[in-house]
C-alpha cells in the first residue's frame, strides 16, 4: 500500500522499534512469536531450513510466468469512502470495455481498509459492510464472472499499515489464508507493517506455506518494502517482492524508485519479479509525458503492471498509454528479462532487454529538464551485424529502418522506445529519420528568441520531399531563417534550420508546446510524419533590487512528496496544507516549503548577481530527517551546504548568480532516505 507522508513518518519510526524489538527477541533467545501474539495458527519455533533438511518448497507451479498485470485501488482512493464494492465492480467493467482485459489485465486487486478492525469470535477476518455490503466472496465471483482475478490485501503483522488498525495476518497465517481461498482469492498482497520485530523470512515463509496447504493457486505478492534484500532470498517464497518503499505521484518519486530497482536485474525472471511499486498514471502529479516514462521504464524492468488510477474518472490519455499493446508486450516477454543499463550519462540513459524471439527493446531515457540526444548502434545492443535493422517505435507504432544507429532527441523527462531486429526486409520499411532541437527555448514577450533544428536521416534510403515545420501557439510568430525542405535527404545526412520565434507582448508566464515536425516521403512513396514534442518557457525577467524567491514565478518545480509550497512547510501531499515555515524554533514570514529529492528552477535572465538563504528542516518533522542544500546556475554548482538535520538550527547559504540565465535550487536526501525531509528555503532571495 501506498501511505501519506505522515505514516511513512510512522513507518520511520517503525522501522527502529522493529530493529529493537528483533535484537530483544534474539537476545532473549527466542525465534518464534511472543506468546502474547501467538495463536494456534502460529508456528512452533524452531531451527530455519538447512541443506540438511532440503530447500524450502515453492509455491504452485505455473503462476506469474510474466509480470502480473492488474489494478490495485490504494493510490487513487487510499481509505476514503470511494474505496468499496461498487468501485471494485466498475473497475472490472472498464478493464473489459475498454479493451485493458484484452492488453493483458487480469487481477483486480483490494488494498487496505476492506476489513473491519476486529476478527468475530472465531478469529475470522470480517469485511466492513459499509464498503463491502454483500461480502468479499460475491465481489470475487462477479470480478471472475467477467473472466478477471481477484486479488486481496492484508500485512505480515499484528496489525495492517492504516492507523485505524486493521487485524493482520502475523499468527493467522493458516485461518486467514483458507479464509482467502475459500472466497476465491486468486493474489496476495502481504504487507510488512506492525511487525513486531520477527525475522521477515519466518514471517512470510509461514504464509507462503498456509496458502500452499490451501490447494489453491494464488500469486503471492512480498510487501516488504527490500528492507531485507527479499531479491537474494524470496525466489522459493513469493511470486514478486517490492523492492523499495512506496511510490508517490511525483517525478522524483517515480525516478527514484526506478534507480533503485533497475540494478536488481538479475533476480528477475518468470515467477519470480523485482516489484518497484504500483503505477501511478493517470492521477494527476506528473505530466503525459512523465507516464510515458513511467510506463516505458515498468515495462522495461518487466514489473508488474498494477493501475493504480481510478480508471472511471480516467481521460483518453490515460487508457492510450496504459493499453499500449506494443510496450506490453515489451513487460510480459516470455524470456523474463529484465532491462539492464548499458549507459548512464548526465541524466541520459540507455536501456536494453533481450527478447525471447532475438529482438531488443532498447529505451532511450532523459531524466533531464532539457531535450537530449541519446545514441547508441544495434552493435552495442546485442545484435548480430547485418546491412539494416528494423525499428519499431513502440510509441508511435511505427516501423522505419536503421543501418545500425539507434538514436532520437528525446523530451525532457521523455522516453523513446524501440524494437530492433535485424530484418532481411529493412529495406522495405521507410528510412528512420530523427528531428531534435538543441534547447528549451525561454522567450520575454515581445522580444525574438532563437531556435535549432536537426532532421537526421538514419537509414540507407534517401528521405524525398522533407518538409520541417515548426508549430507554436496561436498569435506567436515563427520563421525560417534557413532551409527548412529539402528534395532528398540521402543516408547518413543531415538538415539544420534556424528558427526565429517571438510571443506576443503580454503573452502570460508559463510553459507552451511548441512541436517540431518533419514531414517526408520513403524511395517507395509512403509519407511518413515525424514529429518531436516540445515546449517553450514564456519568462519574465526578475525587477531591479530583491526579490524573493516565494514571490517570482518557477520554470520548474519536482518534489518529493506533494508540491512545493510558497512561504509555508510543504506539510502534507495536498497543496496549501503546510504551515508557517520554522526552523529549530525560529519562524520566517517567506521562502519555499520542499521535500527532497526537490528541484526548483528560475529564470534570472543574466539580470541578478547574488542569491541568499537560510536552510534548514522544517520544524515539523521535529529532530528528525537529513538533507543537502544546492544552488546551481546555468548547470554548474555555485553553492552547495553540508547535511542539515532536524536537530539543526537555519544555516546561511549564498552564491554568485551573476550573469546566469536560469538558477536551480536543489535539495538532495542526506544519503539515507527520504524519511522526515521536510525541507525549507527560507528567506530565500535574488539579488537583481
């Protein structure tokens, strides 16, 4: 499950009190549950498995050969009311209407608060009848009435994560788990919260083998959040184990748990799958193209695809990217590997998978805010040397050929995906053109800015009648300051054009797209469009004298958890729910309100000298969390802070910003975790 910032505090928190509790119970020599928590279901202590006594048994054969693909309700609904049966119903309504049943989705899964806080007198899990009216078994019938799976939720603890306390499956193990099967339970999530302390391996062994002793098929889904490294030890015991804490609907959320996943790549493989947490697309904290990302990375690391959008307030973006057949097939190829990072440079990466029938899905990634070249050759991809390649860009669902270079100018924070094959037939498919500019342009109304354009040929046939435009909103004006068309483009060639735009005066800050498209023709006279997203920043130029940061516009704004705040705390994951910002007892009237990883962009325009502030973390995170403070202009460090603590009082930090066009404001995480980082900007001001 997915919690609010304040649980993940508690998780914390909980985290301590587990690791005690462990080292009690080993000093007092115990292994199996304290006899307060021990029930008839509880396992008998005793020696851990040896080679002696043979390996751990597996759970039913056959189950979650490729990633399981589903729905779980926790990151759209958490415990509101909008979480009960009629929602569960309509979701599997919408995974056969809208065709996500035929992609592949097969498990509707319940997440936490179905139940009600106490078992009945015979220590049995009771649903509430307010969410749940008619039962948790009728519920499932209907979900395989639609020929879906059903799948339910519970921790390995005394207790489930949410604070009203639900009862766990820690010491029901065998009731709770024939309880699941008799309802027709086909997936388990088992979470890690209130777990007094036991060793996690008992704790999730001793379920996997109550719903072995079910008779019944059920994926079993290990929630542990990797806090014990479940990759090297839970092949025998779960079907898919997360492998990090809980994704959020943010970018840097989103990021940071794809780093960490991408590295466990060789535990993965059919039945057995490294689970970096729910998706996340389609609720609202990160733009179309950031799902694509999302969605293009889950794929590549062969995840588990569980929606966690309420996909019946869901938008036509939403279904076209999560039922993209072509990168669905990329997540449940049946060789099961998972991608492996072939480079990683400056925030530029290059992903590869081997495919079961030869191919390789290659995902060229740009975490950056800026577009990026990112290059590679079939070569380097794993595939044997032939005259031409086929590339099927699993985005656009288009097929061009390549004689060997992979390459795009992705969007920032964009991914372009490919299938490459050698083919026989490359010759066939139009030549694979690529269309990139240098830059993000930033425009002040009124005033022209200037723009680069390339259309790179990357195949062996020419490109015929190419025709490039440049596509800006309405009232804008764009010229041509150089050919933008050409007859033929031959292989290998390539077309420059500068470009002169201007908005309006007047035209309001923000963020407009400004698409680059190249139109062109293949030797057999198949038209093909190709056309790269893009955006420019209208920017105001900061006045004369101070200026606080609070009070002039951003660029850009990634937060770790919720938005970024003006001159409050970031609080809590909605916006304006902070509080005045304070720092070791000390209040301050302005500044930002983050939470790391945070990044906060601005645009001095080469006007502003100096930048100042007083850091710290915010008082409401009391003693706790640890934080580093950065200031960046034009792409180079000018300020950075040691690691600021709760315990610590604001610290000063200031920096040269003279002529720097944009300025950065960056937060990282202190090196251990995310938990507490509430963190503040304060009195943060330009000097211009």
């Amino acid at each position: 499950m997915r919690v609010h910032i304040r649980t993940i505090h508690r998780r914390g928190r909980r985290r301590i009190v587990g690791a005690l509790s462990a080292a009690l119970l080993c000093t007092a020599g115990v292994t199996a549950l304290p006899a307060a928590a021990r029930t008839p279901d509880s396992p008998a202590s005793g020696p851990a498995p040896t080679a002696r006594t043979g390996p751990a048994p597996r759970l039913p054969d056959g189950l979650a050969k490729a990633p399981p693909m589903g729905f779980n309700n926790w990151n759209s609904t958490h415990c509101r009311a909008e979480f009960n049966e009629e929602m569960v119903k309509g979701i599997a309504d919408l995974f056969v209407a809208k065709g996500l049943k035929d992609a592949g989705y097969q498990y509707v899964n319940l997440d936490d608060c179905w139940a009600l806080p106490a078992r009945d007198g015979n220590g049995k899990l009771v649903p509430d009848p307010q969410r749940f009216p008619h039962g948790i078994k009728a519920v499932t019938d209907y979900v395989h009435s639609k020929g879906l799976k059903f799948g339910i939720y519970t921790s390995a603890g005394i207790k489930t994560c949410n604070p009203a306390g639900f009862p766990g499956g820690l010491g029901h193990e065998k009731s709770d788990a024939q309880q699941f099967a008799d309802w027709g339970v086909d997936y388990l999530k088992y979470d890690n919260c209130n777990n007094l302390g036991v060793d996690a391996k008992q704790r999730y062994r001793t379920m996997r083998d109550a719903l072995k002793a079910t008779g019944r098929p059920i994926v079993y889904s290990i929630c542990e959040w990797g806090e014990n490294k479940p990759w090297e030890w839970a092949s025998d015991v779960g079907h898919l184990w997360r492998t990090t804490g809980d994704i959020s609907d943010s970018w840097s959320s989103m990021l940071g748990i794809a780093k960490q996943n991408l590295p466990l790549a060789p535990h993965a493989g059919p039945g057995r799958w490294n689970d970096p947490d729910m998706l996340e697309v389609g609720n609202g904290g990160m733009t179309d193209t950031e799902y694509r990302s999302h969605f293009s990375l889950w794929s590549m690391m062969a995840a588990p695809l569980l929606i966690g959008s309420d996909l019946r307030k869901a938008g036509p973006e939403t279904f076209e990217i999560l039922a993209n057949k072509d990168l669905i097939a990329i997540d449940q190829d049946p060789l099961g590997k998972q991608a492996t990072v072939l480079k990683s440079e400056s925030g530029r990466w290059t992903l590869v998978r081997q495919l079961a029938d030869g191919d390789r899905a290659v995902a060229l990634f740009n975490e950056t805010g800026q577009p990026q070249r990112i290059s590679t050759t079939a070569r380097d991809l794993g595939l044997p040397q032939a005259d031409g390649y086929r590339l099927r860009d699993l985005w656009r669902h288009q097929d061009t050929h390549t004689t060997g270079t992979v390459s795009a100018t992705v969007p920032a924070h964009g991914t372009v995906v490919y299938r490459v094959s050698a083919d026989g037939r490359w010759a066939t498919y139009p030549p694979a053109v690529e269309t990139g500019t240098d830059r993000t342009p930033l425009v002040e109304a009124g005033t022209p800015a200037g723009l680069r354009s390339t259309v790179r040929n990357l195949g062996g046939t020419p490109a015929k009648n190419l025709t490039v435009t440049l596509k800006a909103p309405r009232g804008w004006q764009v010229r041509a300051t150089s050919p933008a068309t050409a007859r033929a483009l031959p292989g290998g060639s390539t077309l420059t054009t500068g470009w002169k735009l201007s908005a309006p005066a007047g035209t309001a800050p923000g963020a407009y797209d400004l698409p680059l498209t190249a139109d062109y023709r293949s030797p057999r006279g198949a038209r093909i469009t190709s056309t790269l997203p893009g955006t420019a920043h209208v920017v105001v130029p900061p006045p004369s004298g101070t200026s606080s940061a609070s009070a002039l516009p951003w660029l850009t704004a990634a937060n770790g958890w919720g938005p970024v705040e003006r001159n409050t705390s970031v609080g809590e994951s909605e916006a304006g729910d902070g509080r005045p910002i304070g720092i070791d007892g000390t209040g301050f009237a302005k500044g930002l309100g983050v939470h790391a990883p945070s990044e906060v962009s601005f645009y001095t325009g080469g006007r502003c000298s100096a930048f100042r502030a007083q850091v710290g973390i915010d008082d409401e995170s009391g003693d706790r969390g640890s934080v580093g403070f950065e200031v960046w202009a034009d792409g180079k460090k000018v300020a950075t802070s040691s690691t600021v603590t709760g315990a610590d009082a604001a610290k000063a930090v200031s920096a040269s910003v003279a002529g720097a066009q944009t300025v950065r404001l960056v937060v990282t995480d202190g090196g251990d975790g995310i938990d507490y980082d509430h963190a503040d900007w304060a009195d943060a001001a330009f000097q211009c």
